[in-house]
C-alpha cells in the first residue's frame, strides 16, 4: 500500500516511515498539508496519516481539502496529533472527515491496528465531498485554533521567563568568576611582591654573610706560614668568592622577573623598556618602540595589570609568532589609555583565539576587564597579529 504521513517533526516521519516499511507498505512523507496535497495529487495513495498543528496548513485543512477532492476525497486519513488530544478535538477531526484519531506518540501496532480498520471499511462510507456545514466547522476549527495558540504562547512565555532567569544566573556566576579571578591574580602579585622581597633581602644578607666569612679565612690562612699549599687554598677561596658574586646576580634577576622593581619606583615606560631590552637578548627578535607622551599617571593595579598583559603578549610572540620585528606603540590621551603590540609573524588564526586549552589569551582578556579595559586581537595569515589593549580615561578602575 503507498502511505503518505505528514508530519512537521523529522523524528517522528522517520519512525512511522521505518514502521510501515517494515509492514511492507510504500511511504512517503510531507512536512505538512501544502506539501501533502502535492503528494497526492502527483501519486495514488492508498491512506495518509497526519499530524494535526503545523507550519502553512494544519490537519484540519489537510482533510477538509482531501474531503472536497474529487479523485482522492475518500481515502482513509488518520489524525496522529499531540497537541490537539480532547475529546472535543477528537471529535472535530472525526467531524473534518478524519477516519480515527491516534494520540502522539502513538504505539505502532496501534498505528497498524488503526490503518488496517480504516482500510477495511468500505470506500464509499461517508467520505467524499465537503463535510456538511463546512462554515461552522470552519467557525469551531477557527475557536479551536485560537484557543491552542493562547495555550501555547502561555507556555512559551513560561519557558522563555525560565530561560530569562537562568541567563541572569549565568550572568550572575561569570561576574562572580570574575571578581574570582580578579582576587587571584591580586593575591599573586601580592605574593610575587613578597617572595620578591624575601628572597632578595635574606638571600642577599646570606650571600655577603658568605663572603665575609670567606675574606677572613684567606686572612687568617695568609698569616699561618705552616700552610705548604698557601696558593692553591687561596685560589679556591678567590673561586668562592666568584660564586658567591654571580649567585647574588642570579638572585637579584630571580627577583626582578618575579616584580620587577622599575614598575614600583620608575613606572610603567622604564618597566616596558627593561622588559622589551631583556626580550632583545633573549630572541632573535627586533622591537621598535614608541611611547607618545611620557607621564603616565597610572595606578598601581592598572601599572601591575599593563605590563603583565605586555610580558603575556612578548611570551606568545617568542613562543608562537615566527616573528623578526615587533613595533610597540604606547599612547594616551585625555580619553583613553592605549598598547598596541604589532609583530610580522605567521598571525595568530580565529581558532587559536577561541582555543579553550590555553589561558594566555583568557588571563589577558580577564586582567584587562578587571581595569576596565578591553583587548582586540587581529591576525593575518602569513602578516602578523596586532594586540591591542584600550583602557578608558574615564573606566571607574582605569585612575586610581
Ligand atoms: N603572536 C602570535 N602569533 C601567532 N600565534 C599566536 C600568537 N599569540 C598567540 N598565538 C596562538 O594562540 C594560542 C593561544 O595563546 P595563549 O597565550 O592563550 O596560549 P599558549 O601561549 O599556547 O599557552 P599559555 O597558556 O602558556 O599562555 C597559542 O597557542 C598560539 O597558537
Ligand atoms: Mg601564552
């Protein structure tokens, strides 16, 4: 038999299709009544099962304008319908011309059952032709219809208020994160300032402790002629003291990578300068600077949360970049506070961006909405990447 099941919802044509082809039957499918009526226009079918609310014409329609057909007017049409599932929905689908009616989701041998009964009765039986009173049918079907729809709107305005609600609350929880994040990275710096501190001031008391003791040994040693190998105790001393000297170097390094003290007492354009001229001797890479207007007045968490986002931007560039130059451009202006760092490399790609892997990118995003600023990352394949951090003169963090 050729079925035609109507149906604006794919899953559910698929599994009447899977169900009536394993019965044997031939099936074809429309996603609602306009197509429908092509359908059996274009082919002999032998019944249709139809689903009552969807898009352009619903089932109603569908079978009343099957009932007024001449050629198909008295095939058997079953209503299969979620929506519509009273009584009296039920009986005005009988009403329309409909030979049973299934509740959605209906089991398949009850859509069996219900083909094999409609199929069975007798072709002529009250099916051809307009239903009698067709306008007051139409008049309920129209009630009916207007009824559904306030139904539905109900419950959509009730989703959409449920879904309003936990937008707000996802709002909520990134806003929380933030301030999270915010006092975390305050925290580290706290601490960097710290161990900074510690490890200069007790190392460095430790260090020249070390050396002390070591001049008075070669002192004491100078003055015993009993020792025969005076010169050889007095070399590895003198070595000492070397060790003693470059560790101290080391040290002092160690703490200046940690917080480098020219933020604190020189500000932030000594700051970029030491930064890009350590980041010269460790690369191959060439940075050309300019800073447009000198007196930065920035505050301490600003100054902190710039040049960490600077040192971020010169690691990505080392590590990732290919570059062989980069321009750094420092402006500010009565409006706003400006870095844009320009390098000639491979250009960092939109999927790079959105990875979710790596949290270079993601920390300076959250370090720069923490002062109230915001960053823009350009790429261009094969051209470079262009990172731009703008603060606002008037952003409430942006002075302080
Ligand atoms: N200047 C750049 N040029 C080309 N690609 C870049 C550049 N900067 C970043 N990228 C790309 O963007 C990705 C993300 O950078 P991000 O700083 O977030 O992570 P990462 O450097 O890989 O790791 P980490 O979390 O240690 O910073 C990098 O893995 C790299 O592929
Ligand atoms: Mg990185």
């Amino acid at each position: 038999m050729n079925i035609l099941v109507v149906d604006d919802n794919d899953s559910v044509l698929t599994v009447l299709r899977v169900a009536l082809e394993s019965k044997g039957h031939s099936v074809w499918l429309a996603t609602d009544g306009t197509e429908a009526l092509k359908v059996l226009q274009q082919t002999d079918m032998h019944a249709v099962i139809s689903d009552i609310l969807m898009p352009r014409m619903d089932g109603y329609q569908l079978c009343l304008e099957v009932r007024k057909s001449e050629r198909f007017g008295n095939i058997p049409f079953i209503f299969h319908s979620s929506t519509y599932t009273s009584p009296s929905d039920e009986l005005m689908a009988i009403n329309v011309g409909a030979d049973k009616f299934l509740k959605k989701p209906a089991n398949v041998v009850d859509v069996f059952q219900a083909l094999e009964e409609t199929l069975a009765k007798p072709m002529h039986k009250n099916r051809m032709g307009a239903p009698p009173e067709e306008f007051g049918l139409m008049m309920e079907y129209n009630a009916r219809l207007v009824s559904k729809l306030e139904s539905k709107n109900i419950e959509l305005e009730a989703q959409s208020h449920a879904l309003r609600q936990s937008e707000e609350q996802a709002n909520k929880s990134r806003e929380q994160l933030r301030a999270l994040t915010a006092r975390l990275q305050a925290a580290r710096e706290e601490e960097r300032i710290q161990i900074a501190r510690e490890v200069h001031d007790d190392l460095g008391e430790l260090l020249t402790g070390f050396k002390l003791g070591l001049a008075w040994i070669g002192d004491q040693i100078t003055n015993v002629p009993a020792f025969s190998n005076h010169q050889e105790v007095m070399e590895r001393i003198a070595a000492l003291g070397l060790l003693a000297d470059s560790t101290t170097k080391r040290v002092r390094k160690l703490c200046t990578e940690l917080r480098p003290a020219v933020l604190d007492d020189l500000g932030l354009v000594a700051a970029f300068e030491w930064h890009i001229s350590e980041f010269q001797k460790h690369t191959n890479i060439r940075c050309k600077t300019t800073v447009k207007e000198k007196t930065l007045t920035m505050g301490a968490e600003q100054a902190t949360a710039i040049f960490r986002i600077f040192q971020e931007i010169l690691t990505n560039i080392a590590r990732h970049s290919q570059a062989s130059k980069v321009r750094v451009l420092l402006q500010t202006d009565e409006t706003k506070f400006m870095l844009e760092v320009r390098d000639n490399g491979r250009g960092i790609q939109p999927e790079q961006m959105a990875g979710t892997g790596s949290l270079g990118l993601l920390g300076m995003r959250e370090r720069a909405l923490g002062v109230g600023g915001k960053l823009d990352i350009q790429g261009q394949k094969g051209r470079g990447t262009t990172v731009t951090l703008t603060i606002p003169a008037q952003a409430p963090a942006a002075r302080s």
